[in-house]
C-alpha cells in the first residue's frame, strides 16, 4: 500500500501525501534533503531520497487547491508533473529489510553500495514502531486522516454550500472593483490638480521675476534719485526743532543737517544746475538759517553774560556750555561772520576781565604772605649779617632768623609733586615767614594752568572757523593784563633783594614752566615766560656782582703786613674764616641749583668770577702770618678743604668742574697740614 501511494505521487500531485508521512515513528527530515541518517557523503548525481515525499508534503495543500480550482472552471492549462529519476524504490526497501543483494537490479546495487557506507552514530538511533517490524508497518493498513485523503467526486450540496463561498467572493470582488475605480476616479483628479498647481506656480515665478525686475528699477532709480530729493527737501521736524526746539545736542544735529542742505543749494545753484524743486527750496533754507543763526546768538551772548557772574567758575561754563555747542560757533561764522566774530569779541573781553579781577585779587592776598627781606647787607664781604623779616608792602617788621647763603629745604620747590596753586583763602591765612620763590611759584603756577586750560578752550571752541595765529592773538589779548600783573609781581619780588639762591629758584621754577608748557602744546604762553626770564638773569647777575664786589671790598681791607708783635701773631688762627662758611654754601646752593645747566648760562661766568674774588681774598689774608710759612699754608689748605666738603655733595658738569678746581687747591696746600 505505502508503495502504490509513493508510485501515485509520482504521476500526480496528489493532496493526500502529506497523510503518507504523519504517523511516520522515523524524525522529520531538515530542509536539506537529507535522509533520517546522517551520512558522511551524499549520494552523487542523485536527488536526495526526501525530495520526492518533501515536494509531495509542502505542495499537497496548494496543489489540492489548484487542481479542484482547475477542474471547476475548465482550464486547458496542462498540469506539470516531476519525474523521479532515483534508484527503484522497491530495492531499496527490500536493502533495509534484508532481502539478498542477489534480486537488486544493478541500478539499486549502486545506489545501495553508495548508501552502505553508514557510520555507526546511524545505528544508535530509536525508532518507535509501535511493536511492530517494518515489514508489518509496511504492510500495515494507513488510518484515514481527517480532512486529507484522495480526491473523489463531490456531491450536490457540496456545490451548493462551495456556490454560496464563491458568490460571497465574486461579491467582494466586485465591491474592491468598485473601490478600485473611485481611487482612480480620485487619483485622476488628483493628478488634474497637479497640472493646474504646477500652472499657477509658473505663474507666480513669472510674476516673482517681474517684480523682482521692477524692485531692482526702482532701487536703481532710487539710488540715483534719493541724494537729488533729499537735498531738495526739508521735513517739517527739521523745520519745528530749528523754531521752537531746545537747544541740546539733536538740535546741533539738525543745524548740521540744514547747513548741508544749505551747501547743497549753493553748490546746485552755482552750477547752473537748479530745478523748480531747488527754486522752491532756497527760501525756506535761507529763513531757516537765519532762525539759527538768531538762536545761536542768543544763546552764545547768554553764556557770555553767565561768565560775568559773582563766584562763577569760568572752566565748568566753557566745558558744559560752549565746548559741546562748538559746532553752532562754526555754523555761525559760515554763515554770518561779521556776527560770530562780535560775539567773539565780547567773549575775549568779558574773559580778559575775568582773569584780571580773579589775578589781581590773587595777587593781593600773595602780597599778605611775610617774607625775608635780604638787603645789601647779606652780602659775602659784609660781617655784619643781620636778620629781618618784611611783607612785600612797604611797612617792616622783625622777622625770624635766616640764612641768605644757604639753600636747606628750599629746593624742595622743585622736586615737589604738588602741582596746584596756593590758593587766595590760605594764602591770606598764612602766618609763617617765606623766601621770594614761594608767591613767585604759586602765581606762575596758576597762570600757567589757565593759561592752559583758556589755550585749549579757545583751539577747541574757535577752530576750524578761525586759524591757529588768530587763536594766538585772540589768546594774548585776554591775558595781557594777567601777564603784566605777573611781571610786576616779580618785579616786586626781586627788586631790593639781594638773595642769590631765592632768584635762581626762581629762575628754575621758570623754566620748568617753559617745559610744561611745551609739553602741554601751549605755545601762547612763552611769551610771558621769557619775559620773566629777562626780568630774573639781570638781577641775578646783579646780586652775584655785587657778591663779588664785597669780597673785593673786603680784600682791600686787609693788613698788607704780618703783625709785628708776638700778641697779636699768637691770636692768629689758621681755622678756616667766615666769608669761606657762607662762600662754600652759597655755592653749594648755586651747584645744586645748576645740575643741568649748561656752559652759556650767566651764573657759570657769574660763578667762577667770584671763585677767583674768594681765593685772592683768601691768599691776601694769608699774608698776616708772615714768615710762618707752615701755618699759612695750613690756612688755605684748612679753607679749600672746607669749601670742598661743602660742596661733595653737588652733582652735574659745573660741580664736577668746582670740585676738581678746589680739589686741585687743597692738593697744592697738603703737606703744609
């Protein structure tokens, strides 16, 4: 029976082969093709023996399906059919079963030759037969399994109940067709919206070009365009901030614009160029600049009259008030000349009594300051030095002790850092006694620093409208009383005084003023400057001569003689003598005073006539220790020696120059000590 089924599933698809292997105790064959024995080679040019019952087994169900579909609807379709080409599959059987190689074809003794090499795994392998041999499970009749058997005939009602599945089919058929036809009817419209889309794309992208050409037209245009329009109109704004507006920094502004609409004009209307637009313009901004110009003078003349103010500080007006409205001087000078230079006129004039009133009262509380008077009497030839104390009025009174030869801290002046005046409240409160340097320094000072401050306000405000000489002259007119206040104030300072030291300070102080103003760009002032100059080099040449002529005076009064007497040459001294003590002071302050002077000054010629007046003296006097040459010479040596310790200190060109000349001197005289 299991051959006959194995032989008809070979000529047909027969549906009920995979019943053939259900109850088959031998496990399932892999997908490979290979047998339930796993065998170390396969069977060469043959087709594994599963493959006839797998084809029969995976394809049972839908070949069943298709063959009765075949048959219902009467197809000519031929069926396919797969040829075994394998060795006799009776042969085979009869190899497991035992039977002798003796009755195999020869096909089945290949086959079987190539089988027998079986390993012994193949062997330990249980089969579950259910007590029966293989021959008796071959012969053994098949249960019928539900569902799967051959085909045979179907009956009446079996078309009947199988109708009604088809019509239920053909129904859903037909309902997918009809869905089908209104997914084409949508898809078509669909497809039709596209076309007018696309369509309404191209159009837009035309539209866009155009326009896109259009806007770059009128950037053209309005790039050529816009400067002519602009110059040829004014806004309303611009014509209410200039009558009614307050005066701040946007209203600068706005004068600006309209003096570039102004240019503007001139410069269409010169150039034969104007249109009716430009016509219709030049009224307006002639009435608009001259509404400017009448507010800006208001508006300077009224910051001009603040200036005039009890207790005003000048400086805080210039730079809140004038120096952030320098723009409108210069529209104003453009524009109307003959009145910016009224208004300036009436700044330099209110400005120079400013700085007259405020110098004058500034120079009256310096005057209270007490000073040392130092008189013909502080000279070096003059033993008889007495102290004073004056004010620089006419009235004396007695002062505290000084020292006119020596120069202390009073150069402190000059290495202080403090850079700011006295002022007026303590000068006047002041009640210590001071040398000539100290009014002289402090009102020097403070013209200096207005002086600066009015330079710079006037190169700021005024310019570029006015040139730089202009300012200059501008400049020398507001200070001319200040300056000739502060040349007679130093007139006052050194007329009668004879200290050395103090005018030199004051020569310094000067020049260290002239740096500053160099170094601040403050050309102006230099005038002044070198004007006090000339007032201080005479009369320090004048007290440095008159110096020198006391010690001649003194020279000549000496003995031309030793004393004859043994008293009178016991009370000789070989000690160093009084005019030697304030000689090597007073040029000790002259050589600090001087470490970076040069060769051309006046002090250095003034300096060195005096060194030779001093050393005559020195060597006339010697003359009284007559034949005592030893002791003579002790008295140079002990006074060159001392003015040489007085002046070690010294630094610069001229005190090396000294120290080696009364080095030299000392040296002369050095075995005598």
């Amino acid at each position: 029976m299991w051959l006959d089924r194995l032989a008809g599933q070979s000529t047909s698809p027969a549906p009920s082969q995979p019943g053939s292997r259900s109850y088959s105790p031998a496990p399932r064959r892999t997908p490979s093709g290979l047998g339930p024995y796993i065998t170390s080679q396969q069977r060469p040019g043959v087709t594994p023996r599963s493959s006839s019952l797998s084809l029969a087994s995976s394809e049972s169900s839908a070949s069943s399906f298709l063959a009765s579909s075949r048959r219902a609807n009467g197809s000519s379709l031929k069926e396919s059919r797969t040829i075994y080409t394998g060795p006799d599959p009776l042969d085979v059987l009869n190899t497991f079963l035992g039977d002798d190689k003796k009755n195999a074809t020869p096909a089945t003794k290949s086959a079987v030759d190539s089988v027998s090499s079986i390993s012994p795994e193949d062997f330990r392998l249980e089969f579950d037969f259910g007590g029966l041999s293989i021959r008796e499970l071959a012969l053994s009749e098949e249960s019928p399994i539900e569902g799967i058997g051959a085909y045979r005939p179907q009956a009446a009602e079996e078309y009947e109940r199988d109708k009604t599945k088809f019509e239920d089919l053909h129904r859903s058929i037909r309902a997918c067709d009809e869905v089908l036809s209104s997914v084409e009817t949508n898809l078509t419209s669909f497809r039709n919206d596209l076309a007018t889309v696309s369509a309404d794309i191209e159009t837009l992208q035309a539209r866009s070009t155009a326009l896109n050409v259009r806007l770059e037209n009128r950037k053209a245009v309005e790039k050529g365009l816009g400067p002519v329009v602009e110059e040829i109109s004014v806004s309303p704004t611009i014509v209410s901030k200039i009558a009614d507006g307050h005066i701040d920094e946007s209203w600068v502004k706005v004068v600006a614009e309209i003096d570039k609409r102004a240019t503007a004009y001139k410069k269409s209307i010169s150039g034969a160029q104007g249109s009716k637009g430009l016509q219709d313009l030049g009224p307006l901004l002639e009435k608009l600049v001259l509404k400017a110009i009448e507010r800006i003078r208001d508006f300077l003349v009224a910051q001009v009259k603040a200036l005039r103010s009890p207790h005003i500080n000048a400086q805080i007006i210039q730079q809140q008030n004038f120096l952030k409205f320098k723009d409108l001087y210069s529209f104003l000078h453009k524009h109307h000349s003959a009145l910016a230079d009224e208004i300036c006129l009436a700044y330099m004039n209110t400005m120079r009594w400013y700085y007259a009133n405020q110098f004058a009262r500034y120079e009256n509380a310096l005057r209270k300051i007490k000073l040392h008077l130092l008189d013909k009497t502080d000279v070096l030839g003059n033993e008889d030095t007495s102290r004073k104390g004056t004010v620089l009025s006419s009235s004396k009174i007695a002062g505290p002790p000084h020292d006119a030869f020596n120069l202390g801290r009073r150069i402190d002046l000059l290495r202080t850092n403090n850079q700011s005046a006295l002022s007026s409240y303590l000068a006047e409160e002041d009640q210590s006694t001071h040398y000539l340097e100290v009014p002289f320094r402090n009102f020097n000072l403070a013209i200096v620093d207005n002086a600066t401050a009015e330079y710079t306000f006037l190169a700021s405000f005024f310019s570029p409208a006015l040139s730089y000489s202009t300012i200059s002259r501008h400049f020398t007119y507001i200070f001319d009383p200040t300056f000739q206040l502060g040349q007679t104030l130093t007139k006052t300072l050194i007329a009668d005084t004879y200290d050395a030291i103090g005018v030199l300070l004051a020569v310094r102080l000067n020049q260290h003023l002239q740096f500053e103003l160099q170094r601040r760009k403050v050309p102006a002032a230099d005038g002044y400057l070198n004007g006090t100059a000339m007032l201080l080099w005479p009369r320090l040449q004048f007290i440095m001569n008159a110096h020198c002529e006391s010690v001649r005076a003194l020279t000549t009064t000496l003995p031309t003689r030793a004393p004859t007497s043994k008293t009178e040459q016991g009370k000789l001294s070989a000690a160093p003598h009084v005019c030697t003590q304030r000689f090597g002071q007073l040029v000790q302050g002259i050589l600090a005073l001087s470490t970076e002077a040069g060769d051309d000054e006046p002090v250095v010629t003034s300096l060195r006539r005096l060194r030779s007046e001093m050393e005559a003296f020195l060597t006339k006097y010697s003359v009284v220790f007559g034949t005592d040459k030893r002791k003579r010479e002790r008295f140079l040596y002990n006074n060159y020696s001392l003015i040489l310790t007085i002046i070690s200190d010294t630094h610069g060109k001229l005190a090396e120059e000294e120290q080696e000349h009364f080095e030299g001197l000392k040296t002369a005289f050095q075995e005598a000590a």
